[in-house]
C-alpha cells in the first residue's frame, strides 16, 4: 500500500491532519522528473478523488512551484471555474454545424464521471479546481497543457473503424440506460485510480485506436506543452490523471520530447474516401431501382415499394423520437423528414428533429444550470430539455436508419 494509502484511509475532512507529515517527495502518487534545471513533480490523481484533492493541496502548500501545469483545455478550464456557463451554448449552432455527437460524447463521459463522484462524494475535476485556486491565491502561473477535447474526439472518431465506431455508440447507448450501480470493490479501485483509466483497459481491447489517441497522444501533448510553458521556474507541479503519469515519465526520461510533433497531434485527419462515398451508395442504389421499376412501367410494385419505404422509415423514424419524449410536433417532423434525409446522408433525419425540438422547446434557465446534475441519471436526460434534444436526436437517428434496413429487406425479399 502507498505512503499515501497507509495515510489516509478515510474519506472525510477530519483525514486533512493526516497530511501535515507527509513527505511529498516519497509519496508513490507524486513522480519527480528532471528536465535540464528543472524539477517537475507530476502528481497522478483520480478525477473524483478527495485523496487527490487533497495531496494536489500538500504538493503545491510544500513545493510553492513557479509555475503550475493541468491537463486542462481553456474550454475545461473555463467550465470547471465557472467562467463558460451552460447558457452560452448554441443548441442549434451545435445542430447546423453538426457536432451534435461530439457534445453527446462529452456529455456521457461527463454524466459518467459525476455518476462516480455522487457515490464517493466528490465533484469530478475537484482536484484541478483546487490546484487553479491555490495557484492563483499564491500568484503562481498556470498553464493549461492538454489538448482542445474537440480535437481529441475528432481525431479518435476518424481514426475508429466504422464497424468499431457503431460498437462505442451502442455501447454509449446502454450506458444511458444502465441503473447499476457500482459495488463497494470498484469503488475502492476508483478512489485510488484515475477514472478515465480504469476505462482506457476496456478501451485498449476493444478500440486500440481510440485509446491511442485519447490516452498515448495526450501524453505526448501533455509533456511537450508542459516543456513549451518552462522559464526560469526551478520547480514545477504538473496535475494530471493517474493514467497519464507512465507515458509522461517514459517520454521525459528517455528524452522523446523532440519526437513530438505537436502540429500532428492537432491536426483532424481527412475523412476517408471510402467513408465519404459509401454513406451515398445506398441511396444512390435505392433512387435506380425505384427508377428502375419506374421504366418497366410496373407502377403497381413501384408505388408499394415507395409506400413501404415511407411507412418503414417515417414511422421507426418517428417512434425514435417518441422514445426520447420529444415534443409531438418533433415526432411528426421525424415522420416527415425521414423518408427524404434517408436519402441524403449530408442532412439526416437527427438534423431536422432536433432542431425542431429546440425550436418548440427551448431549453429554459434551469436546464443550463442543472445539467451538470441531470447527464448523471438516465431520469436526468429526459428531465433536461437540454439533453432531451439530443436524445431525439439520438432516437430520430437510429429510428431512422433501423428503418431504412427494414425497407431494404422487403425489396430483397420482394
């Protein structure tokens, strides 16, 4: 067990004594790493720790570093300190723009980590939060050394195969509706771990690629952004989740830091060719062969098969939507657009559903500021207009192309 596990075995304030004696500089959870004339201390924390919390406080009260780094972006950073709120969100920006999954994406590791933090009792991101209030207390720098998340999610989505990315969207999917809670035994790993470590192990199975990108380059990221912020600060404490600690040291010991090549590491890579052509073929196949049918003249089989397409992607189009308790004006526009978006994939059945929904249902004051609480409960997300609009997003989309396979199936089998 560490020095500090055998420290503090409790969770509770009155363990902050505990600490008073704690040598920072042999704690298994704070790595010293020299760098030229510098003395970085990376301190591995969990997400929703009060342990952590607690040490990120020692380590900057003993160490009073020149210069503090935190695997934060400036849109994190902006929402752990309050300094972005919830009302500053375009909704139908969002939609137009088509980064409805990203925020979806966002929301669901959010709604996970906060899940975490009600069982053991402690906000998500409270360790980073209280790193940045003592630095700033104490007039110590900050510099935010992790990669924008828009960046990190694009490029592990593009870089995800397309069968593995239906994995992790159904996988997403279960997770919304998932009431288990988590026992006493992975409460105990958590509270030692990093969050989003314990979660890479499964990512690292099932999709390598995602996990490259979401934990290795990040690593990378960190250090070389970490070494871009140095001046002449003799020591400084760099706060980072527990899974990055491995890839940060290797990189800083071995001197890989000139390997990185940060520009890379930002750059969204090109939609494959292949993924830009196939989304058209199907609709492409289905306009011939009604074209088709409409040569022969065989208008009876013709007008079936239109019918069939209409009812199979407009009805599970709009029974998606109903599923997310969408607004009945979304369910008819879902009925409505589906049979037509399903044959233009630029556009999609989610598109004009959700932002139908925002449009009849603006999210009000009290959506925006409970919706940190609300992504923590599948309750949460049908309660909040916020999140609603993206669940008929959701449904309206899978409806849709549930749909679109049914009718399929009927002209095969036809």
């Amino acid at each position: 067990m560490t020095e500090i596990t055998e420290n503090i075995k409790k969770h509770d304030d009155s363990d902050s004594q505990s600490f008073e004696n704690l040598d920072v500089s042999k704690c298994r959870d704070v790595h010293i790493v020299k760098y030229k004339n510098h003395s970085i201390y990376i301190v591995g924390t969990a997400h929703v720790s009060n342990e952590s919390k607690r040490l990120v406080k020692k380590v900057i009260e003993d160490i009073k570093p020149g210069l503090l780094c935190v695997e934060l972006d400036s849109q994190r950073y902006d929402a752990l300190t309050g300094k972005k709120k919830w009302e500053d969100l375009n909704i139908f920006e969002i939609i137009k723009t088509k980064k409805t999954f990203f925020l979806i994406a966002q929301l669901a590791l959010a709604g996970f980590q906060r899940k975490i933090g009600n069982q053991l009792g402690v906000k998500p991101g409270s360790e980073m939060l209280e790193a940045i209030k003592l630095a700033e207390t104490h007039n110590i720098p900050i510099a935010l050394v992790d990669r924008d998340i828009a960046i990190t999610l694009k490029r592990a989505w593009r870089k995800t195969p397309f069968y593995k990315k239906m994995v992790l969207l159904s996988n997403m999917l279960a997770g919304f509706f998932s009431k288990q809670e988590i026992n006493e035994e992975e409460l105990n790993t958590l509270r030692k771990s990093d969050v989003v470590t314990e979660l890479m192990k499964d990512l690292q199975k099932y999709l390598p690629e995602a996990k490259t990108v979401l934990v290795d380059e990040r690593d990378q990221y960190l250090v070389s952004k970490t070494i871009e912020s140095l001046n002449d600060e003799k020591e400084i404490v760099l706060v980072v989740g527990a899974g990055h600690v491995k890839g940060i040291k290797e990189c800083l010991e071995n001197n890989k830091e000139n390997e990185i090549n940060l520009k890379l590491l930002e750059e969204i890579p090109p939609v494959n060719i292949y993924m830009q052509v196939l989304p058209w073929l199907l609709p492409v196949a289905i306009l011939i062969a009604f074209g088709y049918g409409f040569s022969l003249q065989n208008y009876s089989s013709l007008k079936t098969g239109v019918l069939i397409w209409i009812l199979s992607t407009g009805v599970l189009g709009s029974i998606g939507t109903a599923l997310a308790l969408a607004h009945p004006l979304s369910i008819l526009s879902a009925f409505i657009a589906a049979p037509i978006t399903a044959l233009h994939p630029a556009i999609g059945c989610g598109f004009v559903v959700g932002l139908v929904e925002a449009f009849v249902r603006k999210p009000r004051v009290i959506d925006f500021n409970n919706v940190n609480e609300d992504i923590s409960s599948l309750k949460g997300w049908y309660r909040n207009r916020l999140t609603r609009i993206l669940l008929a997003f959701i449904g309206s989309s899978l409806g849709t192309a549930i749909g679109v396979w049914v009718a399929i199936s009927w002209f095969i089998a036809s």
